[in-house]
C-alpha cells in the first residue's frame, strides 16, 4: 500500500523534519530524528546500535542511525513521508 493510503504527503530530504517517515531502498523503514542543514539523523527499531553482522536483533534495540548526519551522497532513501496531521 502507497503511504498517500494513510493521507502522508511525501516531502523532500531537503523539507526532512522530525518525525517523518523514511523509506530506504533496503526495504527498511525509520523516522527522521534531526535535519541539521541537511545532515539528517534517524531513530529506528530492531537495529544493532554496533556495526555488527546482526542488522536485526531480538532485543528490540531503538538506535540512532548516522549520528554523524546522513547526506544525500550516501544515497538509499527512496522516499521520505509526512503523516498527516489530522
């Protein structure tokens, strides 16, 4: 199902704020956690916090992904969505 099922509206990286949907080319789903001038961060369940072999571990672990900022250089975003606010 289309994320514009559930009234998202998909946003730029560049309009990228806290809380939107992103959707990786990996068929993996996190939220925005920061967009500082474009190095973004993102906060992600059953995700190893190490660089582990485990990309998907049981403990259920939430972590920061890219704390260093994600640029649009390292690709793998396919789409970035804004849930609707009503």
């Amino acid at each position: 199902a289309k994320p514009t099922r559930w009234n998202a509206t998909q946003v730029s990286i560049a309009q990228a704020q806290p809380g939107d949907i992103v959707l990786w080319n990996f068929s993996h789903v996190n939220f925005v956690y920061t967009n500082n001038a474009g190095k973004l961060t993102f906060v992600g369940g059953n995700q190893t916090p190490s660089s582990g072999k485990n990309n998907n571990p049981s403990d259920g672990d939430v972590t920061i992904s890219w704390p260093s900022g994600w640029t649009t250089n390292r690709g793998g975003i396919a789409g970035i969505w804004r849930p609707s606010k009503a």
